[in-house]
C-alpha cells in the first residue's frame, strides 16, 4: 500500500513539474520539421512533444533510443541532439538488416543527423550500448513486449544494462501497449501487450525507482482484445479490410508511460 500511494504521489508531482516546465522550442522545431511529413501522421496518437517533455529531454543530453526501428523517434531525437547532445541509435549489429537500415538512413542526411551514432542492442545476448554511467536518458518505444518470451531473468538483465550505461540520477523513459489488468498475460506477451504493474516490477528490480506515469498515450477506446493482439490495429492493421473502419476507429494502442531514474 506504501508503494502505491508512494508512486500516485511521484505520478502527480511529475505530472505538476512538466506541466510547469518552459515550452521546449527546439523540441517543437524538430518536431514540425518538413522531414518528418509522413511519420507526423502519426503524432496524433503517439504525442511526442508531451511524451519526451514527461521524461525531461534537454538538448545537451545524451540520448539512447533502443530499437529505433524505421526511425520515427530518430527523425525528432537525432535533429534536437544534434548541436548541443549526442543521439545513440542502439538495435541490431551494423552487419544486420536493422543496422544496416539505420545507418543508412544517418547517412543519407548527414546535415540533419549530424554526430548520430550507433550501437548494439540484441537482447537476451548482446548489450554494446555505451560505457558504463555515460549516458542521460534511455528511451524505448513499443519494445519492451519483445523481451517477455525470453523470461523474467533476461527481461531483469535487460533493465540491469540499461541500468549500468546511465549516469546517477540518469533517465529511462518507456513506452509500451498496456494490458488491462483484468486480462491475464501469457509467457511470451503474445498479443503485444504487457501488464504495467509486470514492467515496474521488472525494472525495480534492477534498481530503477518509478518516478512518475503519464496518461498521455493512453487510448480508453483499446480493450487490447483483438484476433491478432496489438497488431490488428493501425498502423500496421494485421487485418487487412477485415474490420478496417472499426480499427482505425479505436486508433493506436493503449499505452503506459512511465519514467524511471536510476537511484
């Protein structure tokens, strides 16, 4: 019980403090910019101006994104991060297609990426990611479910990496699809979702301390219980014309947004 009115109380103060904040100019640049024309469709659901604002991004930062994917967070982080930061972009081994994709994409624009770098993230077995207590904050997107099937102790050594590249007080900022807690998640999170009391515990025990939730990507009108989980919604409508209307009608998945800090 302690716990819980402890983590409502971080919740609220958080909340306060980055309602309060001074608006980020730079972040709102990046954000509008003209190369983001098609990933911007997306910021609707996704609200990256009050989720990085949740977590407490500043230019000057060192910034990990883990799994960066096709690079949608990568188009707002590496520009803010450029001049004054750095952007960490950590997946797949460069002789991968993921990193192969990524580094691509870096180089295509280097007056826009600037210094990006990049990294190794390959759990359960490779975490090249930085020196140890190096960085600022770690960010990572819809990821966290693809841990679940290699079980609770590869999911803790996971958080434990993420851990140990951090500064003191260094921030984990985590967004993933939520299962209601009324519906039972199996072994390997199969349907995308993870239960938000499931993901606290993991980094807990790794030594992170919550210290606040946002309600920004929630969506109320997800009941995360579709014929092929999470990926029967946009954007990827798993689907197909099958309930098309009805899927776009609910819009992207229910998501938890927490913010750890390392203690």
């Amino acid at each position: 019980m302690k716990r819980l009115i402890l983590a409502a109380l971080l919740a609220v103060s958080a909340a306060g403090a980055a309602s309060a904040a001074p608006a980020d100019d730079a972040l709102k640049a990046a954000i509008a910019a003209e190369h983001r024309a098609d990933n911007a469709k997306r910021d609707v659901y996704r609200h990256p101006y009050e989720t990085l604002s949740f977590f407490g991004i500043k230019p000057t930062m060192t910034v990990v994104e883990l799994v960066p994917g096709g690079g949608w967070y990568t188009e707002i982080l590496a520009p803010y991060l450029r001049d004054k930061g750095k952007y960490i972009g950590a997946g797949q081994a460069p002789d991968k297609k993921g990193g192969l994709a990524l580094r691509a994409k870096l180089d295509a624009n280097p007056g826009l990426y600037g210094k990006a770098a990049t990294a190794v993230f390959e759990p359960p077995s490779r975490y090249e990611i930085a020196p140890a207590g190096s960085v600022d904050m770690v960010l990572t997107f819809r990821n966290l479910h693809n841990w679940v099937g290699d079980g609770d102790e590869a999911v803790r050594t996971t958080f434990k990496e993420i851990y140990k590249v951090l500064k003191p007080g260094g921030v984990l900022g985590l967004v993933d699809h939520r299962l209601p807690v009324s519906m039972k998640q199996d072994d390997k999170a199969s349907s995308g979702y993870v239960h938000e009391a499931y993901v606290i515990k993991m980094a807990e025990s790794a030594g992170f301390k919550l210290a606040g939730k946002s309600e920004v990507n929630a969506n109320p009108k997800d009941k995360a219980d579709h014929e092929k989980g999470v990926w029967t919604l946009p954007p990827v409508l798993a689907n197909k014309d099958k309930d098309r209307e009805k899927n776009l009608a609910i819009g992207e998945s229910d998501r938890m947004t927490l913010k750890f800090v390392k203690q």
